[in-house]
C-alpha cells in the first residue's frame, strides 16, 4: 500500500514549484488529476530546448510523472461547476496562481469548502496571500535573491550568483507536500480540512537556519565563502593535481585522521591548528598549505588516503557522473520510464523507499487532456451527453 494510497489531488499548478510539490505526492501513490486550459494546457509543455523528437518539453518531462490531465477551461462558469463537482470527490486542492486569481475564478478556499468541509487546500505564491509583495510576480531567481540565497553563494568578492538547483522553486515544492501530508493526518483526527498558504520566500527565509542565527549571535552579515564554511576549517573544495574533490572536517576526530592521511602529523600538534576554533582563526594560513599539500597528487590517491583514514571526503562530479555512479544506480535514483511514444525513457528516481521499494509505479507524463472523458465519465459519472455537450461549449478538451 503506498503512502499516500486513497489520497485524490486536485492539480492547478504551473511551471516549476507547484507541479514538482504535486509530483511527489503523485511518486507517494496520490492520485494527481492535472487541470489545464484547454488552449495549450501548463506552459511548460513547450519550455526548452531541449525537446524529444516529437516536440515533448524535457523540462515538462521532468516534473509531471505520474498525473492525469484534465483540460477544463475555469474561466467560463460551466468549468467552474465540474471543478466543484471534482472537489467534492478530493481530498486536496493544490495551486499556485498569484493570489486573488482562485477568488476570480469563483473558487476560494470559501467556495470549495462548502461542497467539502474536509477539502485541504495548499496554495503557493511567490509572497504569500498577504503582505505588501502579495501581487509582485516572481519566479525562481527573485526568490533566491530576495530570500539570502545569493548573497551567500558564490566566491568572496565576485558577483552575486544564483544555486544552480533552482531552490527556489524546489524548496516550495517540498515544503508543500510535507504541509498536505501534515494536513492530511490532522484531518484523520479531527475531521476538518485546512488551507496551506504557503511563500515561496518564506520558504526560502527558512532555509537560512544557522545563517539567520549567526547573525544574531554575533551581529556580522554572513558573506560567500564559495564553498567554505564559517565555523569550520578545513572544509570545501580542494584543487588536486588533475581535478577537484572535498574534505569535511566538520568534527574534531577526523583532524588527526587528515593530518596523517596527508603526511603532516605535525599540523595536529601545531598550536595553530590544533582545535577547529584555532583553524578558524587562522584559516587563510592553514588554507594555504593544505592547498599546496593536494596539487602535489591526483584526485584518486587523495580520495584513497583520506577514505582509508575514515576522512569525509568526496568527488566532484558532473550531471553526467552522478547519473552514471555505481550508488546513484544502486538505489535506483535512475529508472526507467515506459513512454507510448518514446518507449523506455530514463529518468530520476524518488529518494523516498518504503519498505525497501519504490512507492508507485512510474507512468509517463499525460497528453494534454488525455483522461478528461476518464475523469468526468468514470468519477463524476456524467453521462455521454453532458461531457459532449461541454466539449462543443469549449469547456473541455
């Protein structure tokens, strides 16, 4: 039985946040029924390049697994009665629409629990339902930047740049699905649904943690360190002779331990150096001579040494290593995907194993419209008539 097995979702959302948010709780076994215009449907079905070989978005490809599409056309008041007809058969309505776009369409969290007192709403915006950013628009990059993220990313002394995963995006995605699910057990005790509002730059504000509060603590405005850390040295990318790896010294039984790995046992007796408080302060000297230390060998003896030592230490590998890495296949983080057009596609895995397995099975992404006539004949139980009636009406597709 998967997790969320009996768990029906109602998906209006568009571009990135709220399909991959939606997605996971399709990975988790929810029914996802996808809501798209009819007159092109989510626009990132034509988002790229780059495309498959019949035009189909990889990025659509990416974030929209395991959902049905609906095309139903909200705007017109007809549409608005089959979603209200949909929400009385769900357990969640999820969107991301700027705020006051559900209150224009006639279907407030007001409206849709009154067919379903027990309907749980999750709606994600850039800002929020309120506050005076409430109607700004924003899209992944504004996000980062407004939420700290680009401040603290990149090299001391360069140009402000973004995280190349699109946190700010993905993070509203994750935070969302895990309120539905905490929404979904309080409803199991209570009986009542609830609406998540949830910002994307909140979610971002949270991600600051220990950031936030050091600057507290201490009153300094924390500052790239590429991919340094402030209360820890040695920790962060290393030249090699012929590449790059990391080392994590972030707890003081792995000093000693470096130190011999890297035939400088002298270094664990250096007053200096002795404890993570004294490298910290004398972090610029110690940097440079670990770094003359590791251009002496190739990556592969360093990652030897320091892995035979019980060091933290890692590659640095691209898209295309990651994708191919022995663990990486191991827990199944790349499947395969059986499309009707394409046959096998690979694709990532869920990070999420129950009892040992993967918790759905995979299914392509949907045409647009392909289960409309489904959905109304089969859930709603409209007859022939009115689902042909509503498509010469234009309501569907």
């Amino acid at each position: 039985m998967s997790l969320f097995d009996g768990v029906r979702v109602l998906d209006l959302s568009r571009m990135l946040a709220g399909p991959y948010g939606s997605m996971l709780l399709a990975d988790m076994g929810a029914e996802v029924i996808k809501v798209e215009e009819p007159d092109g449907g989510d626009p990132m079905r034509v988002m790229g390049p780059p495309f498959l070989s019949d035009g189909e978005s990889a990025y659509f490809l990416a974030i929209n697994r395991n959902k049905k599409s609906l095309a139903l056309d909200l705007t017109k008041p007809e549409g608005r009665e089959v979603f209200l007809d949909l929400a009385v058969e769900a357990d969640v309505v999820w969107e991301n629409f700027r705020p006051g776009v559900m209150e224009r369409l006639g279907l407030a969290h007001a409206a849709l629990t009154a067919v379903n007192p027990r309907l749980v709403m999750c709606s994600i915006s850039a800002y929020g339902q309120d506050g005076p950013y409430r109607d700004w628009p924003a899209f992944d990059l504004a996000l980062q930047a407004m939420g700290g993220a680009m401040s603290v990313t990149g090299e001391d002394g360069g140009r402000p740049v973004r995280m190349g995963l699109p946190m700010g995006d993905l993070a509203g995605g994750m935070f969302g699905a895990f309120a539905v699910a905490g929404a979904l057990f309080r409803r199991e005790r209570t009986g009542h649904g609830a609406h998540v509002d949830l910002s994307l730059l909140d979610c971002q504000v949270s991600l600051l943690t220990y950031m936030a509060q050091y600057f507290w603590a201490d009153g300094r405005v924390p500052r790239p360190l590429g991919s340094g850390h402030a209360s820890v040295v040695p920790y962060g990318a290393l030249a090699t002779r012929d590449g790059h790896l990391i080392v994590a010294i972030f707890a003081e039984k792995f000093w000693a331990g470096f130190c011999s790995a890297i035939e400088r046992t002298e270094w664990a007796r250096d007053a200096r150096f002795a404890a993570n408080r004294d490298r910290v302060g004398n972090r610029e000297a110690l940097m440079h001579l670990i770094e003359a230390v590791f251009r002496e060998r190739p990556t592969a003896e360093w990652l030897t040494r320091l892995h035979a030592a019980g060091v933290p230490a890692a590659p640095i590998l691209s898209v295309d290593r990651v994708l191919a890495d022995p663990q990486v296949r191991h827990r199944r983080m790349v499947v395969e995907l059986e499309h009707p057009r394409h046959g096998a596609l690979p694709t990532l895995g869920t990070p999420i194993k129950v009892d040992g397995a993967l918790d759905a099975p995979l299914a392509a992404p949907a045409r647009l419209g392909e289960h409309t006539d489904a959905v109304l004949r089969d859930l709603l139980k409209y007859p022939a008539e009115r689902v042909a009636a509503l498509r010469r009406e234009g309501v569907i597709a």
